[in-house]
C-alpha cells in the first residue's frame, strides 16, 4: 500500500494517530529546529515496515473474519 502525508501538526496528540480523532496531549513545539525536521524527515525515506495502528482497518477486518468463521463453524453443530 502507497501512503503518503501532505501535512504534519506538531505538538497534538490523538487517540487514532489521525487527525479525524480528538486531541489528547498537547506539548510545546517551539523548541523544535528546522535541523531537528529535516532529520526526522530524512529517517522516513526508502521501505519502512510498519505495524498498523491499535484502530487500524486491516486489524478490524481481520476480526470481523474471524468471528465470521466462528459463527460459521458454531453454526455447523
């Protein structure tokens, strides 16, 4: 899967990971250096393996199958 980010919100934190959840935590920023950006920045290029977030999509399909296959199998007695 291709992602990709067009924008960053330092300093807020939430639930999800994503901006469509309430704030959290919020920290100050404004220690934070352009050096400090470009850094970080430079450690996301190339492959990166991810583990998907707690409220992930593919975790909750992988649920909903697998209660599936239990009713199906619950059904079958």
């Amino acid at each position: 899967m291709v992602k990709g980010y067009s924008d960053v919100l330092f300093r807020e934190a939430t639930s999800t990971w994503d901006a469509d959840s309430p704030v959290i935590q919020r920290e100050p920023w404004e220690h934070i250096k352009d050096a400090d950006i470009k850094k970080a920045v430079a450690s996301f290029r190339g492959e990166i393996w991810q583990v998907p977030p707690m409220f992930s999509a593919i975790k909750v399909r992988i649920c909903v199958e697998v209660l599936d296959n239990l009713n199906w199998i619950s059904s079958l007695r």
